[in-house]
C-alpha cells in the first residue's frame, strides 16, 4: 500500500511541476512576445521621427532605409529596427517596424513585425531667403552701346530696380515713387551697379517734392562720380543715396533640372485626377529640351473647354495643381508645375487662385489684351488690392534662342505676378504689370507702367534662390501588426 501510494505522490508532483514549467514557458514566451511588439512600434516611431527631422528631406526615397539593409537600435530586452519605401507619385511612404527579443525557450529568436503609411507634404509657400524677388532686375552688362538697361519714351517705374550694369533713361521715362495708401504703395528703391544717363530733361528719378525712398548709383551720373543727388546738379531725389547699397541682392539660379524631375503635376509625376479637356502634356520624350521644349504651345486658358489636373496624395491631400474654367475665368494653381515646352495665356481678365511655381522649358507670353492676374475687380486687374503673399504665380522661362525674348507681355496686356527669364523680357506697349521680374534686360516698350507692389515676404514651393522646406509627416494611417 505504501508503495502504490508513493508511486501515485511522485506522478502528482512530476505532473504538477511539469504543468508548472509549462506555463511558466508559456508565460514567458508571451512576455518575450509583447516586448517584439513593443519594439516593432518603436521601429514605426523611430521611422516617423526621421521622416520629421527638418533636416531630412522627406520626399527624397532615401530619407529611409530599404527593407534589405534596415536601420537598428538597442533597447532593453531586445532589437528595433525599421526601414520604409516611397512611392513618389503620392508622397506616400509605406513604413514597417520590426521587434526581435531572443526566445526564452531557446528556439529562434521571437519576431514582431508592424507596418503603417504615411503622408509627407511639403508647404506649398514658405518664407522669402532672397530679396532680388522684390525687385525689378536686369543683369546683362557690357552692352556695345553702353546702355544695359534703357527706360524708353513715356515708361513709369514706380516699383524697386535693381540694374547690374548701366541705366539709361530717353524722352519721357522717369522713375517715380508710388502714389496711395503705405500698405499699397511700397518704397520705391533704385540699385545700379554701373552708370546712370539721363538723355532728356525730363528723364528724372523722383523729383524734388516726390522723392524715391532710396538711390545707390555706383557709376556715378552723365560721366561723373560720384552723382550729385537732391539739388547737386543730377535729376536723381531720393530720401537716401549713395554708390553702395546697405543690402545686396543677387539674381538667384532656377534648378530647371531639379524641378523637371520632381514638380508635381510634371513629367516624372503626373496629374492622378483629371477631368475636362485642353490639360497640357508636361512631356512628349522623356528628356529636358532646349530651347523650346517637346511639347508645342499651349494655351494655358482655353476660351472655350474646362480642365483639371491634380496630383494626390494618398491620404487625399492636393500636393499641386493647375485647373481651368474658361466660364469663370479662374485658373486654380498650387505647387510647383513642370511643363516642357511654350506656354501662352489668350483670356481677359484670367483670375489665377493659389500659389505656384510653373517651370516652362520653352516660352511664355501673354497675347494682346490678355490679363493674368491675382486680383481682379470691375473686369479688370485690380492694382489696389492684389496680395502676392497669399495669392502668387511665379513663372519660370527657360527659352534661349538668342533671337528672342524669354518672357512677352504683348500690347495692353495686364500681369501680376513674378517673372524669371533666362533672356530678356520684353513688355509691350501701353501694358501694365504689377509684381517682380528677373531677366537679363527688361524691356519696356512706350507707355509701359510698373506699379508698386507689397513687400513680398512669402513665396510658393520652387521660388528660385529658397532652400526646399522638407516636407512634414501627417498622420499615419493603415496600421497593421
């Protein structure tokens, strides 16, 4: 009887300490589990907070590593690591996160793996690095006749200039300080690098009861230096003078090759909702063309069809635009656009909405009559009211044939915005533009007027001369682990 009795106690304890072992595994491995989970999460975070750090440019595929070499860190009880892939034409990036804890049990190693998306957008505006985008600048120095920059018969200037080279003023031109409200009629400054000639006596900067907020002439005044402003002698009357300006601007270089690769809507990344006819072809061969572009000349305000062309994101988020309604006239932009070709706007008065940048490899004009502007009242530009730190459209001409003009505001045309030429711009008679430019000469044909503009401190995405704001991750979404 004792003997049955011991063997029946030994059965009970070794079941029971087996049982025990069991579960004590069991609680372990569980343990081990939740720690792989916890870590597989901290391998999301650590993605996401690279993705955020300002100095780490989002939209670039490499901001991550790839799945066959992740990133790793050591934690307390084991190995996060993570690793993510962009798909560029949302600016979508698919993160995944994985937790290694050694298997209590001594078999393999536990593994938890997470994954979730996420969105990164870049601000469409920032603010302004380069002050040439509150000017009226011409570069081109060394001309034959020794006059760089030429204000012609009845041109009025009454917004900054900023000349590299020489300045010469015929018949009537003048530049004169702006006439309204302060918030509507900014200082008007003057920079000339070279000489300034004056052909006629009644070419004047300023007058003596109007004067320019400001005139720094380094090549002095008709042959001499340095000028004898406000009553010397010279018709130069400004509240501040002298041969060196206080702050120096520079023409800034647009990253044409940049943006042809990266702008959305652009070649590499298409509009992904569409709808209407006349949208552009941003690209008809695969490769960058100078100096007119693969794509013929497009009419970017059909008068009679509709479009819109938006890039996505896949979180829904509009990263660039450029829409069209030939009924309201309003041409909707945002982001920076890429088009690899020539560019013209036919309609009056065209209402643009947004910020944007808009790249053209060939040529852009304005035909006779046409109006692009931010600001429109009565049917017509509205020079009183348009504000290009919440509504500007920059435009960016490659074209360079050396026979002809990047930029054309052809006669009584009407422009608000920004220009950037790679040649010269040319603006027709009796038109009127609102906004800077930058081009090699700026030529202003007669009766051409340049009206004062707000101080700009906001610009769109691809302004030429502002480093890229990194794009910003938004929430994640479509957790999975």
């Amino acid at each position: 009887m004792a003997l049955v009795v011991m063997s029946v106690m030994t059965v009970v304890v070794t079941t029971a300490m087996t049982y025990s072992s069991q579960n004590q595994g069991s609680a372990q491995r569980s343990k081990a589990d939740q720690v792989a989970f916890a870590l597989a999460e901290a391998g999301l975070n650590n993605a996401v907070a690279t993705l955020g750090n300002p100095s780490v440019n989002a939209l670039s595929a490499t901001a991550l590593p790839e799945a066959a070499h992740p990133e790793s860190a050591q934690y307390e009880g084991g190995t996060a690591q993570w690793w993510g892939q962009l798909d560029p034409a949302t600016q979508t990036w698919s993160l995944v996160g994985r937790g290694i804890v050694r298997n209590p049990t001594g078999a393999g190693d536990v593994v938890r793996t997470t994954s979730e998306q996420i969105d990164v957008l870049a601000d469409l505006t920032q603010p302004l690095n380069n002050q040439a985008w509150n000017y009226l600048m011409a570069t081109r120095t060394g001309d034959g006749d020794g006059c760089d920059e030429e204000l012609r018969q009845s041109v009025t200037i009454s917004a900054p200039m900023y000349i590299y080279g020489n300045l010469c003023l015929y018949n009537t031109a003048s530049i004169m300080p702006a006439t309204g409200p302060p918030n509507q009629a900014p200082a008007v400054n003057l920079v000339v690098n070279g000489s300034v000639w004056f052909n006629q006596p009644q070419n004047t900067i300023g007058r003596s009861n109007q004067r320019i907020a400001s005139a720094y002439i380094a090549g002095g005044c008709n042959g001499h230096t340095p000028c004898r402003p406000n009553g010397g002698g010279d018709p130069v009357w400004a509240n501040a003078t002298g041969e060196t300006p206080p702050v120096s601007a520079s023409r800034p270089t647009a990253d044409w090759d940049s943006w042809y690769a990266n702008a959305s809507p652009g070649p590499h990344h298409p509009c992904n909702q569409v709808s209407g006819t006349g949208r552009p072809a941003f690209d008809n061969n695969g490769t960058r063309d100078l100096p007119n572009g693969s794509v013929p000349l497009w009419n970017m305000t059909p008068p009679s069809t509709d479009y819109a062309c938006r890039v996505v994101s896949g979180g829904g988020s509009v990263i660039g635009e450029l829409s069209w309604n030939h009924t309201s006239k309003v041409l909707t932009v945002r982001g920076v656009i890429y088009i690899d070709g020539s560019v013209e706007v036919s309609e009056s008065p065209v209402n643009y909405q947004g910020s944007a940048s808009l790249y053209i490899s060939g040529y852009f004009q304005e035909r006779q009559d046409a109006q692009l502007c931010g600001g429109v009242s009565g049917g017509t530009c509205d020079f009183g009211a348009w504000n290009p730190n919440t509504e500007l459209l920059l435009i960016m001409a490659a074209g360079d044939d050396g026979s002809r003009a990047s930029v054309t505001l052809n006669q009584s045309s009407r422009f608000q915005g920004g220009l950037y030429a790679a040649n010269d711009i040319v603006v027709g008679q009796s038109a009127i533009f609102e906004g800077p430019m930058m081009g090699g000469s700026l030529v202003f044909n007669n009766s051409v007027t340049a009206q004062p503009f707000p101080l700009i401190d906001t610009v769109p995405l691809g302004t030429p001369g502002n480093p890229n704001v990194y794009a910003k991750p938004q929430t994640p979404r479509n957790f999975a682990g």
